[in-house]
C-alpha cells in the first residue's frame, strides 16, 4: 500500500510518498481500503512537529478521518463484512490506502453518499456533537456562539443547531468567508478585526441582552475572556481549538457571578470505550439526519492524494471554506 508519511517535522516538503507492507485486522478490527480522507489543523501541527501521534497509531503517517471500503474483517467482528462502505475517525494513519480500526469505532455510511463527501463528516460533525450537545447539554430554543464559523467545526456546528432549533451567533476574521455561514442557518455573524477580540457586545445585541447559552471555542487564547463575557447566566464555554494560544487571563469573579462552566475537550487521545460510545452514539442520532439531507458536508475542494502539499498549503492560509479533502485515484 501507498502511504504518505513525515520524514522529520517541518512544513509540506517534509511529506514523502513511499510504499508498505498491506495491514492485517486484528480480531475486533476492519482493514479499511480507504478512498477519501480530509485534512484537519491537528494534522498540520503534527507535520510541523508539534502535535505526536498516540502510541497506538503510526508516528510518522497523519491523517485523523477517512471513507472507504471492508476489505477484510477481524474473526471476531459482526457488524461489518467485506464490501461494505465505512466511515469514521482514527488517531492517525489515514493518508495511506489502508488502515485498520475497531469495528465499534467505524460508522456506515450514508446511503448515496460518494465517498468524497463522506470523508468530509467524521471530524467536524462527531467534534461539533460531542462538545455541543453530549458535553455541553445544547438544547432547543438556545442561542450558541460559535468561533471560525465558517471552518469545518464551524460550519458543522452551525448546520447541527439549525437541524435542533439552536440560534446561532457565528464570528470569524474574513468577512467574505462569514458570508457563506448564512447557507448554514447563522442567523447572525460577528466580523473580528481587532486584538484582542472584541465581540461580547455583539453576541449580547443579537440576544436580546442576555449572551449565548453555550459556546464552541475553536480558537482559544485571548478569545476565552471574551466568550465568558459574551455567556449569558449559567453559560457553558466548550474550548476545543488553541489556534490563538494556549495562554490567556480570565475574570474568576466573572465566573463565579455568571456561574459558567468552562469545558475542556479533545477526541484523539481518549481510551478506545470512550470513542466507541461517541461513535455510537453519532450513529443513533446523527446518521438519520445525514440521510434526511438536514446535515450536509461543506466542502472547500476535492483533490488528489497526490496534491496533498498543495492541499495543507491551502488549509494552512485560512481561505479554505469548509474542508479540504483527498481521495486515492
């Protein structure tokens, strides 16, 4: 099988093409073919040497999402059997034509989805889900703020409050690519030019004065004290991306007057039974609005596994809308 691996850290030119062996499923495992994966920040930062892999995935081959075919099944697997299209996340491994996942972990995929757009899902809407709504309790009838609108996360967080009856409030720094969130059910969007960030009078306006009842930080750094203060009473912040910093100073007296509840969140380094559960329970409550059509992929470009530098080089300047995916020819 073809992978692309790290041959060091650095930017795109770090990236080398090579051959290996074809993988064995373990007992409980799927040997995935995989046709399609799509390109995430943690994968950027592992190129550049700053985000290792988990001891259980290959060091050297990135890539956290992926849409494929069964080529071969475990002996002890029953969910799934050769030929059957899959779908999912894994701690790393996908830019190759093969790897290997719990059968648990794996989703099928939506029926009529190519595997281009399913490869799109994965990371953005079991993301956007977990800290949304398993996390942070998202209800009907609230108002959410979300961060990098209109990013992969952004865009699926956007598209699952719409399908729930969430108001959103979404901010970004380009005003051309905030107008695509309105395709996304943003009622109201927020441009940020300043540093530091200046948006929680926004927020409080769009809300009638009270501030949202939950917010998807993909950002983090000096956009935290902001968010508390853009939090209505009892509000919940999911901090989730650290792409402005991982340091920053907060108002505790904010914290304990508002009672806001600040979460910490990521999914690649959880144990097996905590992945498994999600999957689950994205299969149970997310799959059926995939096939009704009420989410769907937001896809910047579709390009050879071939063009990956040109594509990281892409999502590395920040005009991508959507995600930027690869598939195999």
């Amino acid at each position: 099988m073809k992978v692309f691996r790290t041959t060091g850290a650095g930017g795109p030119e770090v990236l080398s093409l090579e051959d290996r062996p074809d993988l064995t499923p373990g007992p409980s495992e799927l040997l995935v073919r995989v046709r399609a994966t799509a390109l995430n920040r943690a994968d950027l930062l592992q190129v550049k040497g700053h985000y290792a892999a988990p001891p259980d995935v290959p060091p050297d081959v990135p890539g956290l999402e992926y849409a494929g075919e069964v080529l071969a099944v475990g002996p002890r697997c029953r969910r799934f059997k050769p030929g059957d299209r899959v779908m999912g996340l894994v701690g790393g491994g996908a830019w190759a034509e093969q790897l290997t996942v719990h059968e648990r972990e794996a989703l099928p995929m939506p029926e009529g989805m190519d595997f281009t757009d399913a490869a799109a899902l994965p990371e953005v809407y079991l993301t956007a889900f977990d800290a949304l709504v398993l996390q942070g309790g998202m209800r009907p009838g609230e108002t959410a703020l979300v961060h990098a609108v209109a990013s992969g996360v952004g865009s699926a967080a956007a598209q699952l409050c719409r399908a729930m009856g969430v108001q959103v409030v979404g901010t970004g720094r380009n005003a051309k690519k905030l107008e695509r969130a309105r395709e996304w059910g943003v009622e109201h969007t927020v441009h940020v030019d300043g540093t530091p960030p200046r948006f929680a009078e926004a927020v409080k306006k769009a809300t009638g004065g009270r501030g949202a009842d939950v917010a998807l930080d993909l950002v983090g750094g000096d956009y935290v004290p902001e968010t508390l203060e853009a939090l209505a009473p009892q509000g919940r912040a999911m901090l989730v991306g650290l792409v402005a910093g991982n340091k920053t100073q907060v108002n505790l007296g904010l914290i304990l007057m508002k009672r806001l509840r600040i979460t910490g969140t990521v999914l690649r380094s959880r144990p097996l039974e905590e992945k498994i559960a999600l999957a689950q329970a994205a299969e149970r409550h997310l799959l059926p609005l995939f096939r009704s059509g009420a989410l769907k992929p937001v896809i910047d470009a579709v390009v050879p596994m071939t063009d990956l530098r040109d594509a990281l080089t892409r999502m590395a300047s920040n005009e991508a809308v959507g995600k930027v995916v690869l598939h195999w020819e």
